[in-house]
C-alpha cells in the first residue's frame, strides 16, 4: 500500500510522459531481477536427515534396519544422539522406548538403535522430535529483506503502467483498456501460477505422506532445489517481463507519441 502512495506522488511531481512511465517500469522490473538473482544465493544450513540430506555413518539404510520391516510411509521423526534426525525410531534401528525421570522431569526416548552413532554422555539413543540446527541461520533475515524490496518495486510500477494505459488511449478507450489489463493480468498471472509454482515446489518434496495409498502432503523438501526451483522460476518470470516492458517501450508508433504530445500536460 506504501508503494502504491509514493508511487503515485513521484507520477503526479515529476509529471512523466508514458515514454518516461514505461521506460521506469523497464528500470525497476531489472533491478527486481537483480535483487531476485542475490536472493537465490542467500541460504540456510540443510538439517541433518538420515537417508535424505546425509548419508548413515558408516553402513547402508538395509544394514541399520533391514530387519525391523519398516513402513516407509510412516513419519515419526526422532533425534538421533548423533545428532542427526531420523524420520521414525524405525529406521533408526530402535528396538526399546522408555521414559527416563531427570530434574527437567519425565523424557521419552528410544534405546538400542542401531543406525545412530552411540554418544556416551546422552541417556537415549534418540529422542521424538527433529534435531536442532548446529548454528542459528541469521541470512534469514537477509532474504526476507531482499523479498520485501522486491515486493516494494513490483507494487511501484503499478501506478506508472496504469499512467500509461490512461495517456496512450482515447477517452471511450480507457474503460476498456483498464479492464483488459486486470483481466490479462488476473488471467496470466494470478491464476496459473499456483498451478505452476505449486508444480515446481512439489518436485522438490523428498518425503509424501501416503495414507491409505493416496499420496498427502510433503513432509521434508529438498531445500536447496527448493531455493533454485523457487527464485529461478520467479527471476525467469520477471526477466521476462521486463523485456515485455523494453519491447513496449521501444516500439510505440512514432504517431501516437506525437498524438500524446499535442495533449494537454495535465491531461
């Protein structure tokens, strides 16, 4: 809303013509691009997950609990004393579960798992319950910020293209001009794209949840592919548009720039 207010104030004070309206749509759709591309590189550390973002130490999954018949369905996740998290006390190997009493009070937890690496110094063998990231992820707050001024820059140029739909058409135009560009808008971008984002987040899942043989929800994403699949997508889709905008700016019949200059400057 912020944007849309300034946006609207810089049209009305510097009094642009649709050339300049159009030609700072293409500037702020690039540097959209470019804040997009440096947000693609920000990341956090991947959580430690047995069989998915790493490896099990030192053995292969069948050898861990080839003998306890696992449901690979089942998501129950457990943190390894190894500090790695496993997706259920199955596929850790866990044999026994108990529940120890400590000054923190009671503490459910499994013993006897094969797959995690014993540490002396922990009472169970894994615990429910993901494992703690090793180092807090601070480029969080970077990205958010990169994600904020792209926000920004996207609803700014709102006003500037709505300038120039107004400049370019003849009065009993504008009422049709304004609805076909909420209806192309809506029908491009606001439809299809969960279709397609969702398309794209979805080949990232690494782990679904199967009930009854229906495939659910995604319990563990490939974070980084994620991360590419997400920004790529976005930064492909505002590269284009951009170029859209240039082909727009450049292409304008010299005619109806001389027809736009012989109106009124408050026009």
């Amino acid at each position: 809303m912020i944007s849309h207010f300034i946006s609207a104030f810089v049209m009305r004070k510097l009094k642009h013509n649709s050339t300049k309206a159009i030609a700072i749509v293409v500037v702020l759709q690039v540097i959209v691009t470019i804040v997009l591309t440096a947000a693609l590189f920000v990341k956090c550390p991947t959580p430690d997950i047995a069989g998915y973002t790493v490896s099990y130490r030192d053995r292969t999954s069948s050898e861990c609990y080839d003998d306890c018949f696992c449901q690979d369905q089942d998501f129950f996740p457990v943190c390894g004393a190894d500090g790695i998290t496993y997706t259920s006390p199955c596929v850790a190997g866990c044999t026994s579960s108990n529940i120890s009493f400590g000054s923190d009070g009671p503490q459910a937890g499994y013993r006897e798992c094969s797959c995690v690496s014993e540490v002396a110094s922990s009472s169970f063998s894994a615990t429910p319950g993901f494992c703690e990231l090793k180092s807090e992820c601070y480029m969080v707050i970077v990205s958010v910020l990169l994600i904020c001024v792209t926000l920004f820059l996207g609803t700014f140029v709102v006003q500037p293209l709505l300038y120039t739909i107004l400049r370019i058409c003849d009065d009993d135009d504008r009422p049709v001009a304004l609805g076909l560009f909420g209806a192309i808008t809506k029908t491009i971008g606001l439809i299809p794209a969960p279709i397609y984002f969702g398309a794209a987040i979805n080949s990232t899942c690494q782990f679904w949840r199967i009930t009854c043989g229906e495939q659910g929800n995604c319990f563990i994403y490939d974070i980084d592919k994620f991360r590419y699949y997400f920004f790529g997508l976005t930064i492909g889709l505002s590269a284009l548009t951009a170029l859209f905008n240039a082909f727009a700016r450049y292409t304008l019949p010299s005619a109806l720039y001389s027809h736009i200059k012989k109106q009124p400057e408050h026009y």
